[in-house]
C-alpha cells in the first residue's frame, strides 16, 4: 500500500529541490518583465463552474477536462486554460474601468490528455492579459513582452511565429465546408500537407482560385517577405485586413528592436477556438512544443456579458525550464549558506550566530549534533559552503 501512495499519478509529478528553486528562479524574472509593462497580479479559482470551460467558450474538449460535483451538484472543472478565467474576473470586477486592463498571473492548468501522448497533465503557466484595447499596437506589446522575457533569461536562439486567424477562416466562409471536411482540412494545413489539401479539396464544387489558395496557405510561412506572396492568396476583403495588421505588427516590432526574433506563419492553427485576430507561437531549438502562445480574443469576453476587445500570450514555464536546459542556459541560484552544528546546552549560541549569519546576506541551517553523522557529506550534497561548530559540554 505505502509504495502506491508514494507514486503520483500518471501525467504530474513533484518538483523539489535545485529544480524547484531554478522554477522560482525563471518564473521571478518573467515576472518582473510584466510588471515593468504596468501588469497586475491576478489569481483566479484552480477550479470554476463547468460552463466557464464549456465548448461554446472555445476552450479545450471537454473530455478532457477534469470535472467533478459539489455538494450542491453544480459541475465544476479544474481549469484547462487561464484566459477563460481572467475574462471572466474582468467581467465581474472591472466594468468601470475606461482604460485598458493589463493583468499576469502564475497559475496550474490541468488538461487530460490521452495517456499516449506523454505529456504532462498539470503545468504551470506565467502569462498577461490585456482587456479593453483593439489596436494593433497591443497584439504588438504582447509579441515584444515574449521577446524581452525570453533575453531577459538569456535565450537569444528563438522565433515568434505570427499568423492570424481572419486570414484562414475567411477563406473557409468562402469554402462552405462541412465542419467534418473543415476539420480534416485544418489538419492537414497545420501539418503543412500540400498534398492531403488538394486531394481533398479536388472533387469539391469550389473554385479553382480558392483551392489554389488553400493549397498555398501550407506555404506560408518564412521571413517578413512571406507576406507579399500572401497577397495573391488574399482573395478576401478579410484576409488583406489580415495582411495589413501583420505588416503594421512587424513595423512596431522594428520599432522594438525585436523583428530578427519575428517570423510568419499563416497557417498557424490554435485548438483554442476563441482566437479571432493575431495568434502567435514562440519555439527555440531543442523543444517540439511551443514555450508560449498567444493571440487575440475579442469575442470571449461577450460570454460573460461585457463585450470587450482582448489579447494575451502565456509562457509554458515547465516546457521552457527544459528548453533552458537544453541550451545550458538555467539560472544559477546557489546562495551563500552555512551548516551551524551546536551541542544542546550552546542553543543560544548557535541561535545568535544564525541570525548573524543571516544579516549577512548568509543563509544558515541550524542542526543539533549527533554521533554519526557525516555532516560534510550532507553540506556537499546541499550546496553549503561552510559548516561551524558551536562547542559545548553534551552529546547525545
């Protein structure tokens, strides 16, 4: 029985020591990146009412999901995404305000993912959020806080990959779909499938021009000058808005200093269905997943009754810690710290000599002696620097 308890749950697991301390350590300096930004602290509930979460939201499925009652026989939901949740206090607690909501947060989200797929269940998440402003000039502010967060932790080696929503979805108002066949086609583009596109697209009645141009959205991705060729394909009024946003996005960027950190990718799909505008994903070598997402969601907020322009991004802090790893970037968060041994009746000696120590700037770690331990063995694995002895008369 005690081995099975000892074991967390597939998909979890516990995070301690130097791993834990370097977690702190990243997420500190994120953080602070935020706030210089003017963002605010904001906790909302680790679980909310199901509906917050459901499928008209645009969040993720809801078999995977965790759900539970309470007594009361509500349906309840560890939350899956933190946006939702954000929204959902603004709603509540900001409908007064004129100015624009800039909000960040630290928080666990928890998805049920296949057991198959390997990924972990929980994990935390450091993002901002910012209600009440549509210009482009925000999704920009959103794009520069992922790049001077990730060089402010010493990743220089990364790309920002932007698409936007409109640019896709206007051609699949055009389609006229079914959401089966708007689904298979969804996959192949964001596997960039030219292939699986036109033999799907091939015996359907839609134009030529439109078929070439789903085809060619695959395509789509590379530098700034990806944008001129998405001209051609820009066969609605949407998608040049679309075009036209991203080229203004890349223009503040500059402006930033950020735009060789900037690439284009117009078939960028997200499982979020509640992105209406820019949506973008930052990867770095060494990782296969993105280290943080975002976009723009001026939709969401109308599901909690205060209709409001949105956007955001958020930073997957446990897959950044192993990109970090990887390109031998973790921060050093070793401290000065001492081993104070003291016999019983020198307590109040070794009690003075800790606090000391730690005016000092000087960690200290007080341990009654006692025969047998190998005190140097145990300093060595704790990083301790220097262990000191309070002498004195007893030893047990």
């Amino acid at each position: 029985m005690y081995k099975q308890i000892l074991h967390t749950p597939e998909g979890v697991r516990d995070i301690y020591n130097g791993e834990c301390r370097r977690k702190n350590k990243v997420q500190d300096v994120l953080h602070s990146v935020l706030q210089s930004y003017g963002y605010d602290d904001i906790q909302t509930p680790t679980f909310e009412f199901f509906d917050v979460f459901s499928r008209e939201i645009g969040t993720v499925p809801s078999k995977e999901l965790y759900k539970f009652f309470d007594r009361e026989g509500h349906t309840l939901a560890l939350r899956p995404d933190i946006t939702p949740s954000i929204a959902r206090a603004v709603a509540k607690y900001f409908t007064e305000e004129d100015m624009p909501v800039r909000l960040c947060y630290v928080a666990n989200t928890f998805i049920n993912h296949s057991d198959f797929q390997g990924r972990l269940k929980e994990n935390t998440q450091l993002g901002a959020e910012m209600i009440g402003d549509g210009s482009v000039e925000a999704d920009a502010e959103m794009i520069a806080l992922v790049a001077e967060s990730l060089l402010k932790i010493g990743l220089t080696e990364f790309q920002v990959g932007i698409g936007h929503v409109d640019f896709f979805k206007s051609l699949l108002r055009e389609s006229r779909l079914t959401e089966d066949l708007e689904l298979e086609l969804r996959e192949f583009i964001s596997n960039k499938n030219i292939y699986g596109v036109r033999e799907l697209l091939e015996p359907l009645p839609i134009a030529v021009g439109l078929k070439e141009a789903f085809a060619a959205v695959p395509k789509l991705f590379g530098s700034v000058d990806i944008l001129e060729k998405a001209d051609a394909c820009a066969v609605t009024e949407d998608a040049k808005r679309a075009l036209e946003r991203l080229k203004r996005i890349y223009e503040l960027l500059a402006c930033y200093g950020y735009e060789k950190y900037i690439t284009f990718d117009l078939g960028v799909v997200s499982k979020y269905k509640y992105y209406t505008g820019i949506i973008f994903q930052a990867y770095t070598y060494g990782t296969g997943d993105a280290v943080a997402k975002g976009g723009r969601y001026d939709t969401l907020m109308d599901h909690f009754g205060k209709p409001a322009p949105a956007t955001g991004f958020a930073f997957v802090v446990d897959r950044l810690l192993s990109a970090l790893a990887r390109h031998k970037l973790l921060p050093d968060t070793k401290v000065p710290k001492a081993l104070i041994v003291y016999r019983a009746s020198q307590a109040e000696k070794a009690v003075e000599k800790a606090m000391e120590l730690r005016r000092q700037g000087i960690a200290a770690e007080m341990t009654p002696d006692r025969i047998g331990r190998d005190y140097a063995a145990y300093a060595k694995k704790n990083d301790i620097s220097e262990i000191i002895y309070i002498e004195g008369q007893d030893l047990v």
